[in-house]
C-alpha cells in the first residue's frame, strides 16, 4: 500500500512539481511520517517545510502565467521526475522500501505530467480559456498532496 502512496504522491509531482515535497516535508515535521535516522530527514527539519512551501505557492503563481513554458520541456519535466522520487522515497523510507518508492514516484510523476497535460488541455478547451483550468488542476493537486501527506 505505501508504494501506492509513493505512486499517487508522485503524480502530485507531475501536476505541480513542489507541492509534494513541500506536502511530504510538512508531514515529516508533524511526525506523521517518521524520516529521522534516513537520508532524508532534511525534509522534517524546521525550516525545509516553509521554504518548500514558499518555492510550491510561487510555482502555482507562475504557472497561471502565459509565459511558463510547458511542463513536458526537458527542465520542467525533470524537475517533476526529480521531486516525484523524492517524494516519494520519503513516503516509503519510514517502511525501508526507498527505492521503491523512488521508483513509484517517478511513475507517478510521469504519469501526473503527461496526463496532467492533457486533462487541462481538455478542461481548458471546455472553459474556452486556461486560467480556470489551471485553478482546477492547481486545487486537485493541493487536495491530493493534503489527502496523501496525512494518510501516508
């Protein structure tokens, strides 16, 4: 099951690349999941939350913006595979499955970025513009990593 979590947190990732770092380091320092004795126990640390946060609230600004290049760009893809494996390595560290969840998180945001894509190209066709389809992606993937990052 936490490989699922892994997979689902990495989909987060696809959709916004730092909110599920930003979700995961929160529930880490809340104790909701244990990192400390691993490699990535920088993510509970006091400060990490707030500047993962503060890094995910500007990409759900910028991304509302008409210049922010797509997400399946070289740069902006493999920053979403990177915090994907991040993520979710941490959500299963705690269980010692890291690559694993690595792995999961990568699937996860593979599949977050591609069919994050194309289910805002599709909402935004709906709307007839991309600023309310972005608010609906940006608002699934805040669920999501909330949903993830307390259950995990």
């Amino acid at each position: 099951m936490i490989l699922v979590f892994a997979l689902l947190i990495g989909v987060v990732a696809g959709l916004r690349a730092m909110l599920a770092p930003a979700a995961v380091s929160w529930a880490a320092h809340l104790g909701l999941i244990n990192l400390s004795g691993t490699w990535l126990a920088f993510l509970g640390y006091h400060w990490t939350p707030w500047i993962l946060s503060v890094a995910a609230i500007a990409e759900l600004v910028t991304d509302q913006l008409p210049s922010t290049p797509s997400r399946k760009v070289p740069p902006q893809f493999g920053a979403r595979i990177v915090m994907g494996a991040l993520s979710g390595a941490a959500i299963a560290a705690p269980s010692g499955a890291w690559i694993g969840g690595a792995v999961a998180g990568i699937v996860g945001a593979v599949a977050g970025t591609l069919g994050g894509a194309a289910g805002r190209a599709r909402l935004a066709a709906a709307f007839g513009k991309d600023r309310p389809a972005a608010i609906v992606e940006d608002v699934v993937a805040l669920l999501a990593a909330a949903v993830i990052g307390l259950v995990a």
